[in-house]
C-alpha cells in the first residue's frame, strides 16, 4: 500500500486488500471504529450508476467527524 495513510495518531485508518470477488480491493474499510459498506461489483443498477460504490457507514467513533 504504497501512498496511503494508515494511522492518524491513536486512529487506525484500514483498506479492503484481497476480497477480488467483490471488488473492494483498495477501498477504504475503516477509520477507528466507523466501518465503510460498499455496493459489490456483482451488483448492477445501471439507471443509478452505483456499481461497486459506497453504501453506507456502520459504527462511531468520538475522536472524528464525517459529513
């Protein structure tokens, strides 16, 4: 991972690495405790164009703030 944040302080910054079958390599997994939901790639919704796109979040975590 060559380029990318790991850790801001005490905060964990994490990536998908290996799961090819739903296309989230490279994508980010978590910060803290707050973890990131993707569409998978096998999933298609041409009219909203939101093949293997973000989802959703799931989780908190006090020491940051997401828009």
């Amino acid at each position: 991972m060559v380029g990318r944040i790991t850790s801001i302080g005490p905060i964990k910054i994490n990536y998908y690495e290996t799961d090819y079958d739903k296309g989230y390599k490279g994508k980010l997994k978590s910060i803290g405790t707050v973890k990131f939901i993707y569409f998978k790639d096998t999933y298609n919704n041409r009219k909203a164009n939101i093949i293997g796109k973000f989802k959703q979040q799931k989780g908190q975590d006090r020491r940051l703030i997401i828009h």
